[in-house]
C-alpha cells in the first residue's frame, strides 16, 4: 500500500515537472502568407468556463448520466451524447476533455475504473457519431468530485456522470 502511494506521488511529481512553461514562439504561431492571405492560426481564448459543462457555462455541451454501476449508454444518455456531437461539429477547432465521475459508493479504484469505462463509453459513442478521436480525450475522477454532496439517492444521480471540459 505504501509502495503504491509513493508511486503515485512520484509520477505526479513527474508529470507537474514536465509541464514547461510556454515559450512566446508557443504563444503566436504564424505560418507563412500564400496568395496575400494571412494564414495565421488563432490563439484567443475560447469564450466559455474551462471549469466544465458541470458549471453551466458551456452553452451547448451537456452532462451525461449514468444508472447506478452502469457504464452503458441509454437511450437518454446517447441523446444528450448525440446533443455534444452536434455542438462538437458546429465547434470543429475544439478539443474537449470526457470527464467520468461516480458517486460516493464503492472503492476509489473501483470507482477510478468505472468513471474510466464511463468516459470511454462515452468517446467511442462520438466517434461512431463522426467526431475524430483525436479530438477527444478521457480523465477519469471516480468519486473525487462530487457535484452534490450528500448520501441520498439524488445526489449520488447527479454524481453519476460524464461532463465535458475544452482541452487546452
């Protein structure tokens, strides 16, 4: 249990070490002019909350909602996820993020997997839906964050979840 816990903060360490500041050749990519156009690639921010679809703030982009232990898409959720899609194609410079969540029952691995199918559900759904995959990625956070707190069977529906995050 120790050996694993101190693998974990060693390949965090690693990974917030790895992250190098951005370099002002990063920050304005030009590519060079044809035919008297410029061909300069935006880099302004996207207009919306990077806190999530959770927070309400991405117009367009839904939560999707999981039966208790079920990593499956139902009808409702391949509507909300179809939803996405459309957005995702009306947004075609947009990365996003799949975000999967459990409510507090079960383990923290059980629940770091389950929240992992959950988002992969989720991903391969808008795949087959036309969205690249390359556009796609997914994070799994099991029970550690909860959009409802409490120990009733409506917060642990809300917590039962994939939201959607723009990746930078």
């Amino acid at each position: 249990m120790v050996r694993k816990l101190a693998l974990g903060l060693v390949a965090c360490a690693l990974v917030a070490g790895c992250k190098g500041k951005q370099t002002q050749s990063d920050q304005s990519i030009e590519t060079m002019p044809t035919g008297g156009q410029s061909t300069a690639i935006d880099s302004s921010p996207l207009s919306f909350d990077p806190m999530g679809s959770d927070s309400g703030k991405i117009d367009g982009l839904v939560t999707v909602h999981f039966g208790y232990d079920k990593s499956n898409l139902d009808s409702s959720a391949k509507k909300d996820v179809a939803k996405n899609v459309e957005w995702m194609k009306s947004h075609p410079g947009v990365k996003v993020q799949i975000e999967g969540h459990c409510d507090s029952r079960g383990t923290i691995e059980y629940n770091v997997a389950l929240g992992e199918r959950r988002a992969n559900a989720v991903k391969a759904y808008m795949i087959s839906l036309g969205i690249p995959a390359d556009r796609l990625s997914v994070i799994s956070y099991g029970k550690e964050k909860p959009i409802e707190m409490g120990d009733t069977e409506a917060a642990w529906a809300k917590n039962r979840r994939a939201n959607f995050v723009p990746a930078q």
